[in-house]
C-alpha cells in the first residue's frame, strides 16, 4: 500500500498542474459510476457503496483519521452487506 499511496500522491499532484490528467481521472470515474449504476443492486446504494470506498482509501491515502484494521475490515463487510 505504501509504495501505491505514494504513486497516487504523485498523480493528484500532477493532475493539479496538468488539467488533461485531471480531466482523465474524471473520465475514469464516471466510467466505473456507469457501470454501478448498472449493477443490479439500487444505484443509490450502489453510489454510496463507492463513495464510502473512496473516503476509506483516501483517508488510508492522507493519513486522515485511518481506521484501525478492526474498524477497517467491519465497514468493508457492512459495505459488502449493503450489496446483497
């Protein structure tokens, strides 16, 4: 995960002095959100499902607030829960 969160630090970096990656990394998302929101779960859970996704790895990613592993693996499987 270290070496992954320097990497990513590296591209947000870049993507604030080069608009193109900024925009790319938007294309990518809205991507997969289209894909979620084909799923055959409600694309609203689907949604928030995503979300609470991307605050656990970047809150890992920043070092805000990370949660313990405990805590970590339980929102994972309530996450995984919302899914059936």
């Amino acid at each position: 995960m270290d070496h992954n969160a320097e990497l990513n630090v590296g591209i947000i970096a870049a993507s604030m002095l080069n608009p193109s990656l900024s925009e790319s990394m938007s294309k990518s998302y809205q991507y997969m959100q289209n894909k979620i929101e084909q799923d055959n779960i409600n694309p609203i859970t689907a949604t928030i499902i995503r979300l609470a996704i991307d605050g656990l790895y970047y809150s890992e990613l920043f070092n805000i607030a990370p949660l313990d592993d405990k805590m970590n693996k339980e929102v994972i499987q309530q996450l995984i829960n919302m899914t059936k």
